[in-house]
C-alpha cells in the first residue's frame, strides 16, 4: 500500500513520541561528583564520543551501577532528532517510494530501541545471558532498519538522497554507541559464559541426513511444533486453508494472513493447498507464530514479479515479507520471476525474529532471499540465484541447504553472499553448514561464482564443512569495490569438501581466514549464534546442535 502526505506525518509523528517515550521513562539519575567523569570515560569509547556526550549532557550524574542503562536511553533519546528531520523531508516528498519503506522500518526499530530496554533494565539487576543477547540482537535490527531505509534512497536518484543521510546520521550513530555499551558492560566472561566453551565440532560426512538419523531439535521449538514439521501434512491440524479451487477458507494466501489473529501465542496453521499463487504477501509484525504449511516446495508456490527497474525498492520488490515473531514456513516454494535483466527483485524478505523454513525452494536471480534481520534459521532448503542472492543482516543459519547458482547476464558477476553487517558489534553474520554449492544446469563456464562480497564494512560470512563444487572461484571471495571492508570483514572457511574447497588460491585480505580452531568455529553453531538452544525446538525443524 502507499501513504499519502498525511499519513506519512501521522505514523512518523507516533514514531517520535514513541520513541521520546521510551527514552526517558523509567531513568534513574545519580548525582554524584564521579557521575561526569564516568560518562566522560565511557563516551570516550563509543565509535561516536561526541555523539554520546552531547546526549549525556542533561544528566548532571551518574553511578557505575547504572551508566550502561543511562548511556543507551541518552543515546536511544537522541535518535528522536532524526525522526523529527526525516519527518519532515518525508512531507515534502511524499511520492518517493522509499519513504514508505522507512516509515515501516522506523516504526520497526522503534519497537526494537523499547524491547531491548525492557529486557535489561539496567547493570544491578544481573541480567542472564539470553537478556543481554536477546538486546544486542534488537538494537542490531534497529541499526539495520536504519541502514535499509537509506539504502532505499542509495537506489533512487535526486537531493532527497542527502537530507535522508544527514538526519538519519545522528541515529545511527546513537544506535550504534548504544550497542557498543552493551558489548562494554556486558562482555562474555564467567558471569555471561563464552560461547567458545561448547563442545567440539563433529566432521558429518552426510550432507543431508534424514530427519530423525541423530540430530536433535532446536530447544526454541516446542514438542507441537516438532510435529508440525515433521508429519504428513493431511496429519495436521490446521486452523485454515487456502486453495485456488475454493475448496479452503480463502483463495489467496495474503487474505487468509489477514484474518490471522493479532499477537498469537499459539501456534496457527495456514495450510496452502498446491497451486501458483501470483501474488506479493506481507506477514506484517502483529501476526506472530504463524505457520505456512505447502503441499511440497514443487507443488505450492507463491510468485511475483517486483524489482528494482521498474521502480521498486530491492525491501519492497520481495514476493513473500515476513515480520511477524515466530514464523515458519515448510514445503513451500518462494519465487520472483522478473528475470536477471531487472536487477534486484527478492523472492522472500525475513524481518521476522526466531523465524525458520524447512524443505523451501527460495527461486530467483539478483537478490533472491532477503534475510533481513534478527534470527533465522534455514533447514533443507533450496536456494537459487546470481547476484548476491543471499543477502542482509539477519544472525542466520542455513543448514544442509542446497544452494544453486544460475547463468548470470553477460555484464554480471556470480556472487552467492552480500552480507550486511556495518557495524563491528552487531551480532550478525551468515554460517552455511554442511550445505552444498553447485552450478545449475545453464551455469558454463564453471568456477565463475564467488562465495561472497563486503556490502557492508564489517560483511561477516563463513562457510563450514560444506560442499563446494568447481563453480566456485579459486580467489573464493569478491571485493565491493576497491579495498573496501577487506580489513575488516570477517570471511572464514571451515573444513570444507568439493573441488572448490580448495584454499590455496584464496584471497589475502586481512578479514579472510581458514579457520583451524574449533573453539572460534563454534561461535557460529547454532545454540551460540542465533540463541537457537531457547527456541527451536519449538518449531519443530530438525537442527544439529554442534556443527
């Protein structure tokens, strides 16, 4: 849907107070003589000190009990400034389609900035593990959403480009001082155990083991949801069906979503009988725990046809946008049939935290899958592309997954990755295991694909104990452009298997490593990296626990 003027002013305006709200309820100011030295010696710090201490400035004092607390909501407050500018470049341009996007994202991390505050309320209350990963997960959207909304801009032409840059500044730079405060004062240590502690990683020489031959589930995913995943779908209790021939519910998926209930903390099943439902579908953030079962990813598919040439944004081109808590897909198939001569058009985009998809086929060509931001967890799927067709900052898994990549145009360069970390304290990355990466059948000549490419300075990829067929480049990896982010993304292989695999010929970039130690490796696994022990097993995938 579009907005016209007036709504824009409207929701954005609820941004602000929003935000103006969550930033000063609830503080509690010390005054004390030490109280500025601190700030000083903390702000000098952050990546943006002059940032931190102009927001510091209305706090006469603080202690050392409370100043990581104050710290985030001072700099989560100044963000409101942002909010107010952007508002108003968005009145004026109304028509741009990239305000749009930013509306929905701002609103996003707006909702993020409050529940990472609400989890770890301050440094006296001796927060668990899961609290502090579960902020630093959400204040790392926030900083994404940011980050996309001016992407957005980056795809259109015209000075509104630079208004939105400088008032979105100030708010990524808060954002990310935030972030860095919590990794200050909540560091891995024996309080917070390291997640270099698990046990060593097991060599599976079986790319694609049958569900049930030893793994486990994830421990987020509920013994329900195991089911769900794990039986016939005709064995299922549904709550409503889609099917073309009107023998469902509904005819179309995106009516049957709407119809969901808000904020459901059960289960709910829409069953998509086989069919091509050509349509774009967004699973907007009230919808939670929501499951898409198919009729098998080759029989129940959904498609459109967005993209970037004709005049989309890549977050607004997705087929199928998930944002709802919880969501799972299985036996389906996501696909965007505009073709390699419209650039970017996205098949699926995941905003969706604690979000998973078993046996999916995610089809497409530049920017396939969109694995935006927060938890993901990808099992048994198939995913097909060109050009940076895995792309995003979402802290995803991709787990026995087969990724093929397609014949590019003539002008174009296979990349499978564009990860978008852009900032060194997101907790974000990709970890592909024991996955395989081959060439499609149209793909000549081979050893033409790169694994990935820096979209963003501090990019983070690895491939582990994968497959890696001859498509793969002997360089493995691609700069951006010129020397950008070579020092400091962090690109790692791991005991990989294939004629690709091959490290010799690998670049020399100062972010490249082969990865030899099984505790640096396992910070990628899936109980570490995407807090997967508290809530797959709820959803009833099958994952392995250690890699």
């Amino acid at each position: 849907m579009r907005y016209s003027a007036s709504q824009v002013v409207w929701v954005m305006s609820a941004a602000i107070l929003t935000m103006s709200v969550a930033a000063w309820m609830g503080i509690a100011i010390f005054h004390n003589g030490s109280g500025g030295k601190l700030i000083d010696s903390s702000c000098k710090k952050t990546p943006y000190p002059e940032v931190c201490v102009s927001a510091m400035q209305s706090y006469e004092g603080a202690n050392s009990e409370n100043l990581a607390h104050i710290t985030v909501k001072a700099s989560l407050h100044r963000a409101q400034e942002a909010y107010s500018s952007t508002l108003k470049a968005a009145s004026e341009f109304p028509e741009l389609m990239a305000f749009e996007d930013c509306i929905d994202l701002f609103i996003d991390a707006v909702e993020h900035a409050n529940r990472s505050m609400a989890e770890v309320p301050g440094l006296d209350v001796n927060p668990s593990k899961a609290q502090i990963a579960n902020a630093k997960t959400w204040i790392s959207a926030a900083l994404t959403d940011v980050e996309t909304c001016l992407d957005g801009f980056r795809e259109t032409t015209g000075t509104v480009m630079a208004k939105v840059e400088d008032h979105c500044q100030s708010l990524t730079r808060s954002l990310s001082n935030a972030l860095y405060v919590f990794e200050l004062y909540f560091p891995d240590n024996d309080s917070l155990p390291s997640p270099w502690f698990r046990r060593p990683l097991l060599n599976n020489p079986h790319p694609h083991p049958h569900p049930g031959s030893g793994f486990s589930f994830p421990p987020w995913m509920s013994r329900t949801d195991r089911r769900l995943l794990q039986v016939p779908a005709l064995a299922l209790h549904v709550n409503v069906t889609v099917a073309q021939d009107g023998s469902g519910q509904y005819k179309t998926i995106g009516e049957a979503l709407m119809h969901v209930p808000s904020h459901g903390s059960e289960r709910y099943v829409v069953y998509v009988k086989a069919g091509v439902y050509e349509e774009n579908v967004l699973l907007c953030r009230e919808k939670t725990n929501v499951m898409l079962l198919g009729d098998g990813r080759d029989r129940t598919i959904v498609a459109s046809s967005k993209n970037v040439k004709d005049g989309y944004t890549t977050f607004a081109s997705a087929t199928f946008g998930a944002s709802g808590k919880g969501f799972i897909a299985r036996d389906m198939t996501f696909a965007n049939f505009a073709g390699p001569h419209k650039n970017q058009a996205v098949a699926l985009r995941v905003g969706a935290d604690l979000s998973a998809f078993y046996r999916c086929n995610f089809v497409g060509f530049q920017n396939t899958l969109y694995v935006h931001s927060l938890r993901q967890f990808y099992r048994e799927c198939n995913i097909y592309g060109t050009v940076d067709f895995i792309l995003g900052n979402a802290a995803a898994i991709f787990q026995n997954c087969t990724i093929i990549v397609r014949a590019p145009m003539a002008n174009q360069t296979n990349t499978i990755t564009a990860q978008g970390r852009n900032d060194p304290n997101q907790n974000t990355g990709f970890s592909i295991q024991n996955c395989s990466i081959v060439a499609s059948t149209d793909l000549v000549p081979v050893r033409s694909a790169y694994l990935g490419k820096p979209w963003k300075l501090f990019s983070r990829t690895v491939i582990i104990q994968s497959f890696l067929g001859d498509v793969i480049h002997p360089a493995g990896w691609l700069e951006w452009w010129e020397d950008y982010g070579l020092e400091r993304v962090y690109y790692g292989e791991y005991m990989n298997r294939g004629p690709g695999s091959k490290v010799d010929g690998r670049v020399g970039w100062g972010g490249y490593r082969v990865i030899k130690r099984v505790e640096e490796v396992n910070i990628f696994s899936v109980d570490n990296f995407i807090s997967g022990a508290t809530w797959l097993p709820s959803s009833g995938i099958p994952f392995d626990h250690e890699l």
